[in-house]
C-alpha cells in the first residue's frame, strides 16, 4: 500500500508521522515544491521509525510527481494556510490554483489513486479536484467532516466531563465556521442522548464551539491546527486501505442524495477499499433540512467563485 501526502508542512508531515506510526502502508511519499523540505521532513521521521516500532518506509521529493506513481491514496495538503482573522473561503484564488494541478499530477502518475482532499476552502477544493480529474465520485473525498466530527466530540466530552470514548456525534454540512451542522440531536454518551445529561443552552454552546473549532485555533496558534488534521486524515485513509468499511462524515459528490446536486458537502459515507463505498442517508428533522439547505447554497457561493 503506497500513500502519498503532497505538502511537507504541519498538517502533511502530521498525516505522514501518523499513517507511518500505524503500520499499515508499506511506502509514504511525502511531496514538497521547497527544495529539500520534504526530503528532511521524511529523513526526520524515519529516524523515529526504531523508537516508534513502525516498519513504513517514509521517502521525500521535491516536485518530482514520478516518484508518487503507483499510490494507492493520495492526499492533498498544499495550498496556504489560514492566518487569524481569515475565512477558509479568503483561501480560494491561491488555493484553486494549486490543488488542480497537484489533483492532475497525481491523476497522471496514478491513474487508480484515491484523493483526499485537505487543503481549504475544502469543499469547494474537492469540487475542483473532480472538475480537473474527472475521477469517479467514489474516488475523491473531502477530509473536513471527520475533523469537524473529532472537534465536536471533543466538545462534548468537556461538556460531560467524561472521556471522549464515551461519547460519539458527528457534523454535517460545509466545512467552515457558518456552514458546519452538529447533530447535537443524535448524539450521545454510551448510546444515551446527551440531551439527557446536558441542557439546551449547554448543548447550544458545545454547537457554537465547534463551528468555530478552527478559528479557535488559528487565533491561538497563529496559525491552522496540524494534529487532528493529521489524525483525521490518517484514519479515512486506514479505513480505505485496510478495507474497514468505517462510516465517516466527509465531503462528496452528491447526485440527489440529501435533496442536492451537483456539489461537495459533508455527509457520511462508508469507506473501504474502493474509496466512498455509499453514502448514507441521515433521516433530519425540519430544522435540520433547513439548515442543510443554507449550508449547501453558502458551498455553491463559493464554487461560482472558481469562475469568477
């Protein structure tokens, strides 16, 4: 299994260590277009690779797209990141740019590769990577909603103070701080609503919370959070490689499901070895369809922005 991570930065060089700590591919490219860059971050953890006990092979290039041929899963990471005070969407005219032609490069070399789109603004980027590609819908992935998902269990578990293996949920909808939709309505501690345990007003804060879940961190850090980026990357792509037949909130191609056409949006999916291996359909309340349907017209905002 041979995985390829384009951008050596934070959130890359976190998907590699992560991926390589698991065990589970045999090679990880990582590719940078700074000379050198990529090369030092793979020499780097592959001399934690005797300390950590993994036997992935972790290799770096700069901008040589023939040294990714034959991956099975590719992830894109570059573009910039954003700074404080910056919207995910402030991110497209630099950001299109380079993930069309990292998504056909990689299409080139790899013709039966899966793509896992990270960089932002990361719906409207996955859209692009199909509009450049045209790979089949099953084969290309948005990463935000597991990450969102991750967010906002993290959320509850401080509400509950519990463990957060206690407790499980997910988000739906755009990958931004106006356009996510966490489900407080569905979720919940050991199979118990957290309705139960936790009040309205409370359940509202964790929402609100984990919709600005990035920016949160980017005010802090200076700049866009890189472990659990990492971490949820490498979770879609082990559930890919090792068949897990995991179900994920992620961004994909829909063609009717949910009421939409014709755009990427967070919803869950099963993965497994051929990529996205369905699409589940949710039964939402009213409100919940509402807000769905305002958060796919803010991603349509921003994909016209591609031929503005």
């Amino acid at each position: 299994m041979k995985v390829t991570v384009v951008g050596a930065g934070a959130v890359g060089a976190s998907c590699a260590e992560y991926i390589g700590i698991k065990n589970f591919a045999s090679e990880v490219v990582l590719l940078d277009i700074k000379e050198g860059f990529a090369e030092g971050k793979a020499m780097d953890l592959m001399q934690t690779a005797s300390l950590m006990g993994f036997d992935t092979k972790i290799t770096g290039t700069t901008n040589d797209y023939s040294k990714t041929a034959g991956s099975n899963i590719a992830v894109i990471t570059s573009g910039i990141p954003r700074k404080p005070g910056m919207t995910r969407e402030e991110l497209i005219g630099i950001n299109a740019g380079i993930v069309k032609t990292v998504s056909e490069n990689l299409v080139k070399h790899s013709p039966d590769v899966i793509l896992i789109v990270v960089s932002n603004p990361m719906d409207t980027m996955a859209y692009l990577a199909h509009q450049s590609t045209g790979l089949p819908k099953n084969r290309i992935i948005g990463m935000g909603g597991a990450l969102d998902s991750a967010r906002f269990k993290y959320r509850l578990a401080e509400a509950l103070e519990c463990p957060q293996s206690d407790v499980d949920g997910m988000v739906l909808g755009m990958h931004s701080d106006t356009g996510m939709i966490p489900l407080t309505r569905l979720a919940t501690r050991n199979s118990v609503p957290v309705s139960n345990f936790l009040s309205e007003d409370r359940l509202n804060q964790v929402m609100e919370d984990t919709k600005v879940g990035g920016a949160t961190l980017t005010k802090l850090l200076g700049t866009s959070a890189w472990y659990a980026p990492g971490a949820a990357v490498s979770s879609l792509v082990q559930a890919i490689a090792c068949d897990q037949k995991k179900m994920f909130p992620c961004s994909v191609l829909l063609d009717g499901e949910y009421g939409l056409s014709d755009l990427c949006i967070g919803v869950p999916v099963i993965l497994g070895k051929n990529g996205i291996e369905k699409i589940v359909e949710v039964p939402l309340s009213d409100t919940e369809k509402e807000t769905m349907q305002k958060s796919a017209q803010a991603v349509r905002d921003v994909n016209a922005l591609l031929n503005a």
